[in-house]
C-alpha cells in the first residue's frame, strides 16, 4: 500500500526510539537524550536557523507511522528536523546550548507547528524506503548507522537461510549479498564486544570503532579465522574466539596513550593477516613487539635472520658515514662498538657452526 501525504501536528509526531543514527550510549526514548545528542553532534543549531528563517521545506516531508493505540505517530526518517521543530515551537527546552537556542527563538520569522509527511502503514515498509535512501543512494549513513539499519531490516525478513536473506536485502537496497553479509557480521561482532564486556575493558565506545575498518579486517581470511569466523557470512558467530576477538580490537582499535593503534590504518591489515598465521610473529606481536619487528618472524627464521643482518650492515654503514661529523663521542660509545663488534664475531662463529653441521 502506497503512504499517505498528510500534514500534521508536531505535537503529536514522537522521535523513532529505534534511529540508526543514534548511538547505542543514547536511550532512544529519552527524549532529552536525544535532543542533547542532536544538539551537541549533529548540527542542529545550523537546521534550527534554516527552518525559523525559510519556514519548512515542503518537498521533504517526514516519514512516519502511526502509533498504536492513539493519534501520535513515530518520525522513522527525519529525526533531526522534528528536533528542531519541537525546540522552535517550544515544546522541548533543551538542556544544551541555550543560548544559541534562544537566540534563535527571539528572531525567529518561522515556527511551523505543522508539518507535511508521508503516513506508512508499518516500520518495514520505511525501512526499505530507506535502504535505497541512506545506503546507496543520495543522503548516505555513516557506516555504523548503515549497519544499525541492516540489522533492523533483517530482524523484519524470514527466511529460510541466512543466504537467502542476505539476497533479499542486496536487492531492495542495490548491493550485494556478500557485502550485506559482511556488514551484518561485522555488526554483529562489535556487539558481541560490547556484551562480552570487550569495548568496557578497553575503554571503548562502539562509535569509537571505524567500522567501516571493523568490516575491512574480517575481510581477510586469515584475521577472521584468527577471530573464529569462517569468512562466509558468518553472521551467527557460532565459533567465535573471546580471548582472540579482544586481541583485533585491542590491536586495531585501541589507542595507546590517545595516540595511535598498534597496527595502524588499513594498510596494515595485510602484514596482520601474515602474522596471525605464523605463531611465533604472533607471540611476538603479543609480547609487545611492534607489527613490524613480528612481521619479520611471519617469514621464518632463517628470513629473520637475513633480515636483521641486513638492518644492522645498514645502521653500520650509515654510523660510520657520520663519524667525520660527530663531536663528542666517549670512551661509552666506544664501549658499545665493541660489544657490537663481539656480538657480530659470535653471529658469524654461530653460522659457520651451522653451515658445517648441515655438510657433515
């Protein structure tokens, strides 16, 4: 069934509990809440002074449903424009930014206190509405909020496999299976850090994971078999390892001292998927070495030991190109060329050995 246009008071139209964009530290049914974070995050004062300036623009009415029971309905798209509406009709006296608020009040030319939308008979029939809207097409979500909504939209499809939903969804928001399959997953795993206690233990909120390198990472197939997953759509998380899961979000979102993660941008998340098949670049990684010093163990032994020969003739090299510039060196420094000279002495005296071993 087609939605009905129809003005309507905002008085009577009620913020969606349920928004994607919300954050999950936000209860969606405090409406304080809500209107602190539109507030305080999204630009609501700038939205604020186009509407009291212009009046309401016409050609984008809200999407809504009726409530059950009585004559309000529930704002699923539009959320951040009935904010501004109920601040500039009064009906919500914000605890953020007052002063701005009232300044926007006392010259304001427009306080619409109707407003025009378009009435859907239930939820799912915005949400895939949406789906076109806010994933592929012109006013995208973020990447978390993108997820948020393609749980929703799932929880609303029943299907007989989770691959059959997932091609259900591709279609009404113009994807791609695997890829709806890897968002839900990814969604479906950073809740699993929350509820596991995860994000508390390392101080994280779910808006502090890019989740778009969230997705990234488990793209790989050697991280989401590290993780437990099989790298399918796994989405039920059947397998999935704890201790390993917090070691990738310990590691890829975790920033030591606010600075930055152990292993970076996305870039790096091929040298992490090299080391997590080797276990001693591994433990080495979960020692503290940093992803370069355990991507050198991912190679073997043997490269490791040609690798760190041929770091150390070029820090050499490099030393001794300096000396005709340096002021100042001490009987110390000389102290430390010849441990430097012994500990070379006993490399080659170790490899010998084990090139004659190898012979006999």
């Amino acid at each position: 069934m087609a939605p009905n246009l129809k003005t309507l008071p905002v008085s009577q139209l009620n913020f969606d509990p349920d928004n994607p964009r919300l954050p999950d530290r936000i209860d969606g049914t405090d409406t304080d809440a809500v209107t602190d974070f539109f507030l305080l995050e999204c630009n609501l004062i700038e939205l604020m002074m186009s509407i009291a300036e212009q009046g309401y623009f016409h050609g984008e009415p809200l999407l809504v449903v009726e409530d059950a029971g009585d004559a309000t309905h529930t704002v699923v798209e539009g959320n951040r424009r009935l904010a501004s509406l109920k601040i500039l009709t009064q009906e919500i006296a914000p605890r953020s930014m007052e002063m701005a608020v009232a300044k926007i009040l006392a010259e304001a030319k427009e306080k619409p206190d109707h407003v025009p939308c378009l009435v859907f008979r239930a939820r799912q029939d915005v949400l895939k509405y949406l789906g076109y809207r806010h994933i592929t097409g012109i006013k995208e979500w973020d990447a978390l909020a993108k997820a948020r909504y393609l749980s929703q939209l799932r929880n609303n499809i029943q299907a007989a496999t989770h691959n059959d939903a997932h091609k259900i969804l591709a279609k009404e928001i113009g994807s791609k299976s695997n890829a709806v399959a890897k968002i839900l997953t990814g969604y479906n795993l950073l809740q699993y850090a929350h509820d596991e206690g995860i994000l508390r233990e390392l101080k994280l909120d779910a808006e502090d994971v890019p989740f778009s390198l969230l997705t990234t990472a488990i793209g790989w197939r050697e991280i989401a078999n590290f993780i437990g997953l099989d790298g399918s759509g796994d989405v039920e998380l059947a397998n999935v390892k704890k201790e390993e899961t917090r070691e990738l979000f310990l590691w890829a979102f975790y920033k030591a001292e606010g600075y930055k993660t152990r292993i970076g941008d996305s870039r790096n998340f091929s040298v992490f998927a090299r080391i997590v098949k080797f276990p001693a670049a591994l433990e080495a990684l979960r020692r503290g070495a940093t992803l370069e010093e355990a991507d050198i163990l991912a190679d073997g032994p043997l490269q490791a030991i040609r690798t760190n020969i041929l770091k150390a003739i070029t820090a050499i090299e490099h030393s001794q190109s300096s000396i005709s510039m340096a002021d100042g060196l001490k009987d110390s420094d000389l102290a430390e060329a010849n441990k430097l000279r012994k500990l070379a002495v006993a490399l080659e005296g170790s490899i010998k050995a084990n090139i004659e071993d190898e012979e006999d």
